[in-house]
C-alpha cells in the first residue's frame, strides 16, 4: 500500500483497517483462499473511498488510480503478494530510512511500523521515555508524507548514504527477538528469523559493503544459539550455561563465512563485524572455558574506539571480569554506576551483582540482583534474577553458619 498511495502514514492505516475487517468478516465467512490478496483488495478499496472522501486529494486521487493500473499490467497481484513481498518490505526500510529525516525518526519510524516493536520495547532499546519515540514516529510520518518521498530502493549513491540507518534498524529487530525487552518469552524467534532474511536480502543487494557482511554474520551466529539459549519450560539459559551441541552449526558456519567475506574487502572492520568477531570467539570454543576472553576485550576496545558508549563498556567489563578476575571486572562496573543511560539499565545491576557473587560477597550480589530484577519489563529474566537473588540469600546463610571468628570477612 505505500508503494501505491506513496504515503507511509495512510498506508499503516489502510492496512490496520483491511485487518480490522479480516477480524470480522473471516469467523463467520472463512478465511480466503488467497488472504494475502483479499487484504490487499479491501485496502485498495478503502483507499480509493478514502481518496474520495477528500476533495483536496483529487489529484492524488488520479495518480492512485495510475498505480493500481500500472500495478495489475505489469504483475499478477495475486502472487506478488507471495513472491514480492520481501523486496517490498526492503523498499519501505529504505524509503522510512529517507534522508530527509533524522537518524533518530528514521530508525524509530522503521521499528515501530515494519519491525513489530512497539513503542514501548522501542523507547526501552534506546533507554529513552516512551513518549519522545511517539514524537519522532508522528513527525517523521509528516515529514515524508509532505517532501513525497517515494517507495522504493533506491540507487546505488542514494542505498550507500541510507545504508548506516538500514542496517542499524535491521540489527534492532534483531536484538529484540534475541532478548525481548518486555513480555512472557525470554527471545521471538520470528523477529531474529524476519531479521536474518532482510539481512541476506541486503547482503544481496549491496555485495562489496563489508558492514552488510558483518551485520550478516553477527546475526547468524546469534541466531545458532536461540534454540539453546531456552530451557524446557521456556526459562532463560545463559551462553556460559549453553549445551553447545545444541548451537546450529549450519547458522555459525554461514556465518563464519560472512565474517570471512566482510574481512575480505578490505579496510578497518567496522560496528558489525567487529560484533561478529566477538560472536565468532564463543562459536569456535567447544566448551565455555575455551572462550578466548582476552581477544574478546580487545575487540571490545575496538568497538569502543568506533562507538563508545555506557553499554559498550558495560559489555567490556564483563570480558575483563572473565579474563582478568571479578574484581577487574567489578571495578570498571563501578565507574558506570553514575552513567544517566544506564541508571533505569537492569544489566548494570545484574552484571554487578554476578561480579559479587564470585567474589564471595552474597549478600551485596543478592541485592543487586533485586534490582535488577525490578527494572526489567521481561517476566522470564524477571524470575532468573530473583531466583539468583535466592540463590545469594542461602550462598549467605551458609557462610555466616561457617564462619570462624576472628577471620576477616571484608
């Protein structure tokens, strides 16, 4: 619907409202043979109603017209609905990724239309209030709806300067169906999987871009985890507590190769591939002890010298932890304690509180895991922290019953 009525906003309407009349109409009539089809008829219906309705429009009214012509002479509408719709999904990251928009709106835009995060998981991945996200989305619908921006993908100039937003917005579905921020389920496959294919979509589209590549490759190495990162009742299962034999080898070996590929074109490594490079650390150790923790810090401060920020060195501290001792870790974690965009951040609690846990000091760990476990939105890692917490309280017990006097217990 926004490569025919070219306005992104009354398309997203369009398309809610040939839902609302699926939800009302299939139950008592049955669901068509061709669904995809049938929603797509009754948007185009609307459309013109809608276009109708406003005088104003009466001209656009006449272009809509052109669209559906020249849409139905040169493709079968019937199976474009199958066939095109990834190509369309692409075209429409592209054109929400406009220039003419702010880095900001364009990633927010695409998310909260085209990647199924609403405003709320949106707002938490960037740790900002909910509100200023539905800012962004409404202006950003404004403004391409005035400037009439077009759908489609563009250029190879015009595809190159909207790339970083692009791959930005891809890697966001991504992340939130690898951990989702809010609700009963600890991952979305479906989000990772709608991810992984716009990235091979991309990675098709734009060959000699190593960050494509990279981008690629972190994900499909991310994605060989899920069904091990997911214990039988549905309960979080941490990477270092993984069956590995449970990881997808084909996923990591595609992935390897995509790492291989960004290497391959030359030049620094960029965000992703770095990303992909610390995956690739963890696929290639059989057992969690061969992880090669002290590479990881180092591509940590790589990634850092490209994009440092408190998450950056949050993720940091904790392979320093792993390589050089929690007491390492613990003290890069304090120096972020202060850090306004980590203030409401359940990992900071949570990585502080295992950094105490090993070193001894339980009950300062079981509090912080308290925290933590307040902060999150996601009922299953809601439950993992509290039962650490637990876990801290009776790891404090025993040792007060096993105290000896006189023993320093700092």
């Amino acid at each position: 619907m926004a490569r025919v009525v070219g306005d992104i906003g009354t398309a997203e309407e369009l398309a809610q409202d040939a839902l609302v009349a699926a939800l009302e109409q299939w139950p008592a009539e049955g669901v068509p043979e061709r669904p995809g089809a049938w929603l797509m008829g009754t948007a185009r219906h609307r459309a013109i109603d809608l276009i109708r309705r406003r005088k104003a429009l009466e001209r656009k009214h006449e272009e809509i017209g052109r669209g559906f012509e020249r849409a139905q002479e040169d493709l079968n509408l019937e199976t474009a609905i199958d066939e095109e719709v990834g190509d369309d999904l692409l075209g429409l990251i592209f054109m929400a990724c406009h220039p003419v928009l702010s880095k900001e709106a364009r990633v927010a835009l695409t998310l909260r239309v085209l990647g199924g995060l609403t405003t709320e998981e949106i707002a938490r991945g960037f740790l900002i209030p909910a509100s200023t996200v539905s800012q962004r989305i409404v202006r950003a619908k404004r403004t391409l709806a005035e400037a009439h921006v077009r759908f489609e993908v563009p250029g190879h100039a015009e595809r190159v300067a909207r790339l970083a937003s692009v791959l930005e917005v891809i890697y966001l579905i991504f992340n939130e169906g690898y951990s989702a921020t809010a609700g009963n389920d600890w991952v979305r496959p479906a989000l990772c999987d709608e991810a992984l294919r716009l990235g091979r979509i991309l990675a098709e589209l734009a060959p000699t871009e190593p960050e494509v590549h990279g981008l690629v490759a972190l994900m499909e190495i991310q994605a060989s985890r899920l069904v091990a990162r997911v214990g039988p009742s549905g309960e979080p299962v941490l990477l270092l507590d993984q069956d590995r034999a449970r990881w997808d080898r084909l996923l990591i070996r595609r992935g390897l190769a995509a790492l291989e590929r960004a290497e391959s074109l030359g030049g620094a490594l960029g965000l992703y591939a770095l990303q992909a490079a610390i995956a690739a650390c963890h696929a290639r150790a059989t057992t969690a002890a061969e992880t090669d923790w002290p590479r990881i810090v180092a591509l940590y401060d790589a990634v850092a010298q490209l994009a440092s920020s408190p998450v950056v060195e949050l993720n940091r501290a904790v392979a320093v932890g792993m390589a050089f001792g929690p007491a390492a870790g613990l003290e890069l974690v304090d120096a972020l304690v202060a850090e306004p965009p980590l203030k409401s951040y359940h990992l900071l609690p949570a990585v502080r509180g295992d950094l105490l846990r090993k070193l001894g000091r339980s009950k300062e760990a079981g509090a912080e895991f308290e925290r933590a476990a307040s902060l999150t939105e996601n009922v299953r890692e809601r439950e993992l922290l509290q039962r650490r917490a637990v876990e801290c309280a009776a790891e404090g017990a025993t040792a007060r019953r096993a105290h000896i006097p006189g023993v320093d217990d700092a």
